[in-house]
C-alpha cells in the first residue's frame, strides 16, 4: 500500500473494477440519488431565503442561504467520495422547489419535513453499505447521520421558538436579528 498526497493520484490508481476499492453499481446508483437529494436540498434553501427576503425578514434569508451552502457541500463531499471510489457520478435535473410559504412557521416546517425525508434517504444508502459490506462508505456515510440528528433538531429548536412567538411581529423581528448573526461553518 502506498500513500499519494492528493485525490487526482489516488484516483488513478483505483480505476480498475476488479480493485477492492472499485464502488458496485447499487451503491453508484444510490449514492447518485443522494448526491441529487442533496443538490435538491440545496435549491429548496436558497428558495426558502428568497422567500424570507422578499417578506422583508434578512437574518431568516440569511440563515436559509448559509444552509444552502451546507447542503451544497454535503452533496460535493458525497459527489468527492463517489469518484475516489472509481464509481461514476451521473447529474439529473433538479425540480423547482416550492417558492411561496403561507408563513415562516410553514417554511420551516417544510424544511424539517424536507429533512425528516432526507434522514431516511440516508438511512436506506447505509444499510444498503452494510448489506453489501462496502465498510468505506458506511465510514463515509456515519458523518451524513450525525449531521441528520443536528440538522434536525437545529430546525426543530427554531419550529418551537416560531410556535411559541405565534403573531407577534416584534418577537418575530428580533429573532430574525438572532437567525441572522449565523455563521457559515467549516465543514
């Protein structure tokens, strides 16, 4: 076994079908699927923060756009770990997400909901690593359900804020002050 410092060498050095890092072609497909889901996720935030910037409320837009990046780089971190395995990555349209919410509860709501789906995605491509005994993406794939379990109570935290303001305009101002001082984090 020999160490090559970057990915481009690696990579080279694993094309072969026969090699024990070759991908098979159900985990391809699959992991094809999620890097989708996660470009999807990616489209669906961004609509959400040109949504809340249009209703005048910046610190939610700016919260949905940094969450935009996120989920772009979840599906770059996966779309990275697919051609490291030698397999093929295979981009498809992504659908027009909703752009209209009847309120900020309701985007969010829709965004937990949105995740709620995503965590199962997630969960299916793992036992199906585990029922293939592909042990590298089961690695790759434990980071992705970690993120789930803060990705969802990160929006359920802000869904129980947004129930419990109800129509109090000044409460829902100051916490689009609070949900704007966040920051884009390293990943």
């Amino acid at each position: 076994m020999f160490v090559v410092g970057n990915r481009a060498s690696y990579s080279s050095h694993v094309r072969s079908k026969g090699d024990q890092m070759a991908i098979s072609k159900r985990i391809e497909d699959a992991l094809n699927q999620q890097i989708h889901n996660e470009f999807y996720s990616a489209y669906l935030y961004l609509s959400m923060s040109t949504y809340s910037d249009a209703n005048n409320l910046p610190g939610f837009a700016q919260w949905m756009r940094i969450q935009n990046e996120e989920e772009r780089s979840h599906g770059m971190r996966l779309l990275d770990y697919l051609e490291a395995r030698s397999g093929r990555v295979r981009l498809g349209a992504i659908e027009q997400p909703p752009g209209e919410f009847d309120s900020q509860l309701a985007m969010f709501e829709t965004a937990l909901e949105h995740e709620s789906g995503v965590t199962t995605t997630i969960h299916r491509l793992y036992e199906l690593a585990k029922e293939e005994s592909d042990y590298p993406t089961e690695v790759e794939l434990q980071w992705f359900v970690r993120e789930q379990v803060e990705e969802e109570k990160t929006l359920q935290d802000i869904l129980a804020q947004l129930r419990m303001i109800g129509d109090q305009p000044t409460a829902l101002v100051m916490m689009d002050r609070q949900l704007g001082s966040r920051q884009t984090e390293a990943t």
